[in-house]
C-alpha cells in the first residue's frame, strides 16, 4: 500500500514545532518511489511498534509528550498522500486528529481539519520523550537523500539516532 509519500516537507514541519527554530526555506518535499524497500521497511517498523504510541499516548512515562500519527489520506485513484496528524483522539476503533500539514495533492483536505481514519491509515507515529525523538521512523530513510549537514541536524533530534 506504498504511495508515493511528501513526508520531507511534513516532517520537517512538524520536527520546527518540537526543536529549535530551523531556516526551512530550502527544504523540499521528497518523493519516494512506491517501490522503495526502505521506505517500506521503515513503515512496517513503524506498524508493528504502534502499540508503544498507543501505551504512552493513554499513560504518558516521565518526559514523554507531543503525540503525533502519520497517516496515509487518500485522493485520486489508489493515491495516497501522508500527513502528520496531532491531537490525536481515539474511542475504540474511530481515530481522529488534526491534520498538520498543507496538502501538496490530496487538495480534499485542508492544514487544521479535524480528519477520522483507521489504524490500518496509520503509516508513521512520532513522540518526544525527554526533548527528543522516538519513532518517525519514515524519516530515517529520507536522511542519506538531504544534505548531511541537515540529515546530522535531525539525526540529532532522534532519542536514537
């Protein structure tokens, strides 16, 4: 279900709201191929570790806060564009949050709407525990793609780089 995915942009976006004020103005959305194994890869590890979001989200340890779900949001024909959603609410199997980003092509959305959407729509999750990082895993795989002077910027933010 890889589509292809803007999350340079949205990350970035969203990494200015949790760290130092950083000069975007350069930064471009990245487009990766469906096909790109890593990209796969670090959204099935983002999957399968959903469950450590959910176990935070609902009892927040010392230092843990700012909750965030990517979620892939569909428009066009078998298209998806992935956004960064924040004031995440769940009651049993409806989630819901508040899209974070500007669409670039699923223009059926709008940055600040309030978007429903499955588990299964869920393709990354983020939190700071401790002024850093923990998962954003899709990010991980965009790093080798930007500048390494920018990519060791963000490797930095991570709890784990």
């Amino acid at each position: 279900m890889l589509k292809r995915l803007m999350i340079a942009l949205m990350a970035l976006i969203w990494v200015t709201a949790i760290a130092a004020p950083v000069a975007f103005s350069k930064d471009k959305v990245i487009r990766v191929p469906d096909n790109d194994t890593e990209m796969a890869a670090a959204i099935a590890k983002a999957r399968s570790t959903l469950p450590e979001f959910w176990r935070e989200m609902e009892a927040p340890g010392l230092g843990v806060e700012s909750f965030s779900l990517k979620v892939a949001i569909p428009y066009g024909t078998n298209r998806h564009e992935h956004f960064w959603l924040t004031d995440i609410e769940r009651r049993g199997d409806r989630i819901s949050g508040i899209i974070s980003n500007d669409p670039n092509d699923a223009t059926h959305v709008v940055k600040g709407e309030r978007y429903e959407f499955t588990e299964a729509d869920i393709s990354d999750w983020l939190i700071r525990r401790n002024g850093k990082m923990v998962g954003n895993e899709t990010m991980r795989p965009l790093l080798k793609r930007m500048p390494e002077e920018q990519a060791e910027h963000y490797r930095a933010m991570y709890e784990t780089p």
